[in-house]
C-alpha cells in the first residue's frame, strides 16, 4: 500500500488552498484527515458542503452519532476529533465513553446511538426493534433520513483514516479496554 502523507497547502489545488487559509483562520489549523482529502481537487469543497449542510439532528445527537460510528469501524482519528468536539458540545468524558458503549444516559440519545449502531454494523439493515424504539422515543421519518446522512458522513472519513492512516492531530481518544482497567482498579 502507497503510504499517505498529509499534503500542505502548496500542494493542493488553489480552490483547496483557499479552504486550508479558512480553515486556519476558524479553527488555527487544518486537521489531517481534511488535508488529505484535498488530494481530490473537489473532495474537500463536496465534503465540507455535504458535512456543514442543515439536518434535524442537534450538535450533541451529531456528536453522538459520529462517535458510535466511529467506535464501530474502530476509526481512532475520528474517535480523537469526536471525542474533542463532543466535550465542546457539553458532554462529559463519562458520557462520551457511554456513547461509545453504546449505552447512553438519556433514553432518546440511547435510541439514536443504539440505531446508528446498528445501521452501521449491518450495512443499513438495522434490527427493526431498535427502528421502533427510535420511533418511539419521538424522532421521525425525516430524523430518520438525518441520521443515515450522518452515518454516511462519518463512514466515509472513517474509511478514509483507516486506509490511509494519517497521522491523528487531536488528543488521542481513551480506548474503551483501556478505560474498563482502569474503572475496574
């Protein structure tokens, strides 16, 4: 396999090159894993559009949605980011780490976690259990829709990482066995 490495700005397309000075400018660096998608000379522009565009879903269920998907394709650079913003988004490393054992706190949360879990494990072919429960716990069909898109969001960068393997640039996320140790000492 080709190793990657994480192009700079000088070696991207000037269209990339405009979003890495925003990129830079909003956040004071341009993470990795955007980067290399700016190998493509319109994968970055598409990416960011299809990530930044209106869904039903709140930051905190996007977050949770991206962090059991994530755990699922064992993709620990999206784990590391997720984990970072999720924090930003008002939840505790405790409820990260729940999330991500699929077992969060609040039952409506725990229903969406629980269905992106299995949509993801199974390639969309969800246990009809959990789709009821979703239902139930008051999210709709356009909810529904919403939380595929997600999935299909950070599915593709989990892939993306885990074929590629750049370098993670945020504060690497606890691995759950790790963390099971250390609850159980």
């Amino acid at each position: 396999m080709k190793n990657f490495t994480v192009p700079t700005r000088d070696e991207v397309a000037p269209a990339n090159q405009t979003i890495f000075d925003n990129l830079n400018k909003a956040l004071g660096f341009v993470p990795n894993l955007y980067a290399t998608i700016a190998y493509s000379d319109n994968g970055l522009t598409k990416y960011l559009a299809y990530q930044n565009a209106k869904t039903t879903l709140s930051n905190k269920e996007k977050e949770a949605v991206n962090l059991i998907v994530s755990q699922v394709n064992g993709c620990v650079y999206c784990l590391s980011a997720h984990t970072v913003i999720g924090k930003m988004n008002g939840f505790t490393v405790e409820q990260l780490l729940d999330i991500r054992r699929e077992k969060a706190e609040n039952p409506k949360l725990n229903a969406l976690v629980k269905l992106a879990a299995s949509i993801t494990k199974k390639r969309g072919n969800a246990d009809e259990v959990l789709v009821d429960d979703f239902y139930v716990q008051g999210y709709t069909n356009e909810n529904l829709v919403d939380l595929i898109l997600q999935v299909s969001d950070k599915t593709a960068m989990n892939y993306l990482h885990n074929l590629t393997q750049i370098p993670v640039d945020f504060p690497l996320a606890p691995s759950l066995e790790a963390e099971l140790v250390a609850s159980s000492n």
